[in-house]
C-alpha cells in the first residue's frame, strides 16, 4: 500500500510564518494548517472557520509586526479536510485534496493510483507542515516566545495534522473534464483543482476520501480495518507523537522509526540518499532522517517494509490526533 507523506500548509516562501498550534480553555492543544496563498481561489482566508473564530484575524494578528500583513492572494484551501472550515456546505461534501505539475507526476510515477489500479489498495495521505505553539491574550495571537520550562526559543517544528485515505482518484486532463466534474461532483466544484483553470494542460487530479461517517469511512490498512476514521484533521496535537522534527534540531530534521533505514537501503521517496539517515545514540528504535529541502510528495510502500510495524506506526499517529475536527 502506497503511504504519502505531504508537505502541506504555510511555508517560508508561501505565507511566511508556521501554522499555529493552539491551547484551548480545557488546555488540550489543537493544530490547525494554514492554506497557502494562491493566484486563484474559490474562497478568502475570512471565510475559513477555526476555533470560533477565523483565518484572516488569525494570521493577521500573527504577522501584526510585519510590512504586510496578509498575504497578497487569497487561500488555496487543500487539502480540505474540515467540513465546518466552510459554511453552508454541499450536503455531499468530502475531504478532497488536490495536486498538479511536478508533484503529481512524482506521485503518478509512484504508483499513487486509484485503488481499481492497484487491487483495491487505497493510497494515505499523511500530511504534515510547519508549525509553532501560539498564545492568546486579550483576542490577539502571538507565537510562544520559549519553549515550556526552558530558556529555549519555541521550536519550529515540522508535524503531522492530518490524513486522508484515497477511495477515487480523479485526473482532470483540462477544461472538459474539470465541468464534468463539477456537473456529476457539485459538492467539489469549488475546489481550486476542480474550479480553476490553473492546471490545465498540465498533469493534474483530485483525490477523494469515503463519505463522511458512511459503512465505507473506514482506515483500512493493508486489508485491517483499524476502526479510525478515513480522513480529517486532528481534533488534538500529542507534542510526543505528532512531532517529526527532533528537539534542538532544524525542522527538517526528524526522527523516523528505524524500520525506515532498511539496513542502508531507505525507499522514503525524496529521501533515499543512505547519507541522509543516521542513527540516534541510545535510541535504537529510531533513526534521524535529514529531509530534503525541497518537496511536497515523500511516497514510500508498505510492501518493503513490516506491514505490522507500518500499521502500528500509522495508527498511533492518527489515534492520538482524537478523531478529526
């Protein structure tokens, strides 16, 4: 089975600051990915809902101390994972995400296919960003100064946010097959991979996860159902189990189980260099992966590994998210 690890959400050159990670008045914590800028879009950052309140106040008490303080595009919202993100949604809506150019050819040469392609098999989504715990006092936001119980800057950190299993993969060649789509599909017509003309001419498709809270939302895992949802974005951030990055270390530096290494032969897509993988002293269990830079699409397949080492690893990322928002 074909697992994604997808870069998504703010990042230095689009947007400029790290989604936020949250406390609530419980003093759980949530997360939340930014969407990125985009020439074309469907919706503005002032339409898009999160804890009471919504993205435009949010980032712009963030950059409050910048030049700009919002971006000069309105959000590409994908993956689009929340459907109260939105009012009045179609009845039908459901998780979608899109992608175009480089990165789905990447990912078509992957094999990351619809499952009638691939015995059935459906491809994850892992998706994971840039992101750093925020306060609020008085309505506004601020990113946390020093980490808890240190005199160290709060980390930027790469972390996991959501997920979303693929039940239809959908090309869209052009024009025609984007109004095809919106004339079968309406509940997705407003999706920017389906409503825009961006990516026309050039490779590009929409990945859909099951119907919401139907006999078929199910995460299945290598034929196991695990009794988890199929998609969503985490209703709760675990520090522990959610984090990629290693603590101290830049944010491209994360810690992966050391199943990944494969006894020098890694196959995480982007990262197959064995110069990029180090093991981390004491801890055997883990290795130390310095990610590439660049990249959205990190694919990588069940099959070369311990399926039962990959499922556990899964589903202890999105059990610990508590459901999705």
């Amino acid at each position: 089975m074909k697992i994604v690890l997808s870069r998504k959400g703010f990042d230095g050159t689009n947007g400029g600051i790290p989604s936020p990670i949250f406390q609530r008045e419980d003093g759980t914590l949530g997360i939340y990915s930014l969407p990125i800028p985009l020439e074309e879009a469907t919706c503005a950052y002032s339409d898009i809902r999160w804890n009471g309140g919504n993205l435009r106040d949010l980032i712009a008490s963030l950059r409050r101390r910048r030049r700009k303080v919002l971006p000069d595009k309105p959000p590409h919202l994908d993956p689009d994972l929340v459907c109260d993100a939105l009012p009045n949604r179609h009845r039908d809506w459901r998780p979608i995400f899109g992608q175009s150019n480089g990165p789905e050819t990447l990912l078509r040469n992957m094999g990351v296919t619809d499952p009638t392609e691939n015995n059935g098999l459906r491809p994850l989504f892992l998706f994971f960003g840039w992101y750093r715990e925020i306060t609020e006092r008085g309505g506004t936001y601020s990113y946390v100064r020093r980490a808890p119980d240190t005199h160290r800057r709060a980390p930027d950190i790469h972390a996991f946010f959501g997920w979303l299993q693929v039940a239809q993969k959908i090309n869209l060649a052009g024009r025609a097959d984007r109004e095809e789509i919106q004339r079968k599909m309406p509940w997705a017509a407003s999706h920017p991979h389906v409503a825009c003309p961006f990516c026309d001419g050039q490779p590009n498709a929409i990945y859909i996860a099951p119907e919401l809270d139907s006999d078929d939302d199910h995460l299945i895992l290598d034929g196991h159902d695990t009794g988890l949802p199929a998609s969503g974005m985490f209703r709760n951030f675990d520090r522990e189990i959610h984090t990629l990055t290693i603590e101290g270390q830049p944010r491209t530096n994360w810690r992966l189980p050391s199943w990944f290494w494969r006894a020098g032969e890694p196959t995480l897509g982007m990262n197959t260099n064995r110069l990029r993988w180090h093991p981390i002293e004491g801890h055997p269990d883990c290795v130390r992966l310095e990610s590439v830079d660049i990249g959205q699409e990190f694919v990588f397949d069940s099959l070369d590994h311990d399926r039962d080492q990959v499922r556990a690893w899964v589903t202890k990322i999105i059990k610990a998210g508590q459901g999705r928002l």
